[in-house]
C-alpha cells in the first residue's frame, strides 16, 4: 500500500472543523446548510488518475450530510457515497467526530493518521 505525500489528511481536518466551527456559531442556515452529519474520515482509496493510479493509498477525507468532501492537493471536489465508493474505492477504517478530531491533532501533534 503506497503513502502518498499530500495533504489528504490536513485539508480532510481543516474541512471538517471549519464547517463544525459554521454550524456551531448558527452560520450554516443562512446558507441553508444542514450540517447535521461532519465526520472526519481515514481510510484508503484507489485514485483512478494521477501517479498513484490504480494503487491502493491511505487517505482522508470528509463526510458532510451524506456526500464526500475531497479537498486534498488544492481539489475542491464533493462525491455522492456511492461515487466515491465505486470510482475511488473508498474504504472507511475509522471516522472522527469533529470534537474528536481535534482532541486528536491537539494530543498527536499531526493531522493523522492517528491509528
């Protein structure tokens, strides 16, 4: 299993807690945002393009309300679940809250992964 080196696992975090931080001050219905369900992702995938193409990598990435939020490498990209799991091969090994998330970054050191 290949680690690239992207910043899959800041910018999963940083998407995360950004929009907890939105919700939690009231911000999100002005937009119309649910943001009911912010988990924080790690796991593996399987790009379909780029160097890493058809090989399995650890990754991170954010579930916001039921669509995947792939933010790594300057991509601003959202994926219906089913997408992301057919396309990509996502494959969930532990998922985070925000709260969690952050009490893990803030113990660690680092954006994960933490297991």
């Amino acid at each position: 299993m290949n680690t690239p080196k992207g910043d899959c696992y800041k910018a999963a975090y940083e998407t995360v807690t950004e929009l907890a931080q939105i919700r939690d001050a009231g911000l999100h219905a002005e937009k119309g945002w649910p943001l009911t369900e912010l988990v924080l992702i790690h796991g593996t995938a399987i790009p379909p393009v780029g160097p890493f193409a058809g090989k399995e990598i650890r990754h991170a990435w954010a579930k916001v309300d039921g669509k995947i939020f792939e933010m790594s490498n300057g991509n601003k990209n959202t994926y219906s679940e089913d997408l992301w799991s057919r396309d990509f091969c996502g494959k969930e090994v532990v998922r985070y809250t925000p709260e969690e998330a952050k009490l893990q970054a803030e113990q660690s050191g680092h954006y994960g992964p933490w297991k």
